[in-house]
C-alpha cells in the first residue's frame, strides 16, 4: 500500500477496519476569534463521557438474560434461592441445593413460562367453543359481552307484562275467556252480551294479574339480592384466602381482576358441567379439585412426594404384631399424590367437604396444593 495514502487514514478508521474501539477523539481547545481579535472567555469542561463502571453497570443492567427482579420474587415464591458468589456470579439454587447460574435458569424459565401460557390459551379457547356451542349466540355473548361481533343484536325476548292492563287496553279486550259461559269470547265480546258478566271477567283478572307481577318482582329482588350477596361473599373469600386480605376494598386493581377472572372460570365450569344449581363457593372447592388432582398426575413425582418419601412413615405403625391398626387419617398420610387424588374421587360431597375440613394439619402441609378449608 502507498505510503502517502497510510498516512491519509485516520487513527479511526485503521480501529474501525482492525475490528477495535476507535480511539477517543481530544477534546478541541476554544481558539480566539482571528477576525474581530476578541477572545471568547473559557467554557468550563463538560464531561461527554460515563465512566467505563457505570457503563458497564448499565449494561448489565439491561442484559435479557439476566433474571428481572419480578422474575426473582416468582422464583422465591416457588421455593429457590437466589445467591451471589465471591466472584460475583448470580446462582439460582433448589431446594436440594443444586445451584444452576442465572442465564441458563432464566432461559429455562421463561421457556416453560410461555409453553405454560400457550397450553392455558388453548384450554381457553376450547372452553369458550364449547360454552358457545352449547349457550348459542345470545347467552354466551351475554356472558361475555367484549366478544360479540360489533352490531350484533340478539334476539329480543317476550316481554313480560309489569303491570296490569286497563279496560279499555285493545290488549285487554282481544284477550279471549277460558272456561265458563262465554269461553272462547273475547273480552270485548262478553261486555257487549253481558257488561256485569264482563265487569267481573276482568276484575278476576286485576286480582290474578296482580298477584302474579308481584311474585315476579319479589323472585327478581330476591335472585338479585342473592347474587350481589354471593359475588360479595366470593370475592371476600378469594381475597383472605389469595391475597391475606380481610377488607376487599383494600385490593389493588391487578387483584381484583383475577379475583375476577376466577369468578368467570367458576360460571364456565359451571355450565359446562350442568352444575348452575351449586352455590359458588361449593362450586370453586369442586372445580379446583378436579384441577388439582390432573395436576398431580401429570406431575407424576412431585417435589411433595420427594419429601415425603425422604420424611418416611412416621409414627404409623406398620407391622404384623400387637401394635394399634392405623387410622384412616394415617392411610391417608401415606398416599402420594395420585392415590390421594383417587382417595377423593371415591367421596361423595359430604364426606368430600368433610375431609377437607377436618384434616390434619401434617396432611395439609404435605399436600399444599389442595383447597383445604
């Protein structure tokens, strides 16, 4: 290569081309102004540049791989422990104290993370196909109003008369006689033979019209009232027992949306299993434990059963000879998760709401993932 042309290659442009970082540039000194001869007077120096620390800091700071601090408080719920060596590498470590370094764990659990998303989104759409194909358009737009088709209108129903009709209503006097002398004549048609026979046609039918727009109202303020009750007794229960809130109105917005969310689940449940009839709160223990025990199963060796096999038997007695035959409450102790899971399958509803509230304490903390009561 020329000399001459060596030489007109910056100090830049050789890094640049060697693959390194292009020198930093000096900062230029303020010159007089040559023209007017006046000086301009001396700017204070400005720092252009970070220290290559903070740099680095915010670097890794912003690093993808690194775990995020919502991500760590998730991860310590489920039991982990975050630790930092002397060397300061950032280690995730289980509960049998093998420690995985950060970016491998943080791969591995955003990875199961969104499988975990995908496979709740398909259960989702395949509940709510199966809601509209048996709800029809109507009902399941009214449960779920955002997913209606904009414009659409479904199809009005009957109204149902809220108050009784005057005399002289053409309603009243096309309405026809069932029974007696004049059945099969309208109203009108009796007044004209008979007004006195008439008169009474009608006032039987203020009494009975009465009656009946009463009830109706009385069974509306009543359902009403007995939904707004559940709702509120629902809610309350999720709150003490998700969030350890005794007052719900000290619930954060993101609470009560999944609260929420809960009470939708437990409704499509509930119509998918022709179970409208169940109160909420029976109807959310069921739901859960169908949930609960497909979980288990799928699990296969849980990390409960590891440490339950790791605890041993216990105090149950288990030989042939005089000692005392164990209780039930001790078969229970024994079973993994899967026998436990067709335990409660053989109960009806009573035993079932029996069993979970009258189990031992040992029982319900090596099987957390129960509704227990």
């Amino acid at each position: 290569m020329d000399d001459a042309f060596k030489d007109e290659i910056t100090e830049e442009e050789r890094a640049i081309q060697m693959g390194e970082e292009p020198p930093e540039k000096p900062a230029e000194e303020a010159k007089p102004d040559e023209g007017t001869g006046t000086l301009e007077a001396e700017k204070p120096a400005q720092e252009t540049e970070k220290p290559a620390v903070n740099a680095d800091a915010d670097k890794t700071k912003d690093d993808p791989e690194k775990l995020t601090e919502d991500e760590k408080k998730e991860i310590e719920k489920d039991g982990f422990k975050i630790e930092t060596d002397k060397k300061g590498r950032t280690y995730v470590t289980d509960s049998e104290g093998t420690k995985i370094p950060e970016t491998r764990f943080g791969k591995i659990y955003r990875e199961g993370k969104e499988a975990k998303s995908l496979r709740e989104e398909n259960e989702e759409l395949k509940t709510k196909q199966t809601l509209f194909k048996k709800l029809g358009p109507d009902q399941y737009y009214k449960m779920h109003p955002e997913e209606a088709p904009e414009g659409y209108q479904p199809k009005q129903a009957p109204a149902q008369s809220t108050a009784v009709l005057p005399i002289d209503d053409p309603r009243i006097l096309e309405m026809k006689v069932n029974g007696g002398l004049y059945d099969g004549m309208t109203l009108n048609d009796v007044l004209d033979t008979n007004r006195d026979h008439g008169l009474k046609i009608y006032s039987k039918y203020v009494v009975t019209a009465s009656e009946a727009i009463s009830r109706q109202r009385d069974a509306q303020t009543k359902t009403q009232t007995e939904q707004e009750n559940a709702v509120k007794s629902f809610g309350a229960n999720r709150a003490k027992e998700l969030f350890g809130l005794e007052d719900t109105s000290k619930m954060t917005p993101e609470q009560t949306t999944q609260i929420t969310k809960i009470g939708q689940e437990v409704i499509n449940w509930q119509v998918l299993n022709d179970k409208l009839h169940m109160d909420w709160e029976d109807a959310y223990r069921l739901m859960n434990h169908d949930k609960l025990i497909k979980a288990a199963e799928e699990r296969g060796a849980s990390k409960t059963f590891k440490e339950l096999q790791k605890a041993g038997p216990g105090s149950i007695n288990t030989g042939s000879g005089g000692g005392a035959k164990p209780s039930e409450w001790d078969e229970i102790a024994r079973m993994d998760d899967q026998a436990l899971g067709k335990h409660i399958d053989s109960l009806d509803d009573a035993k079932m709401q029996k069993f979970l509230k009258e189990a031992p304490a040992s029982i319900r903390a090596k099987h957390p993932g129960i509704c227990w009561k």
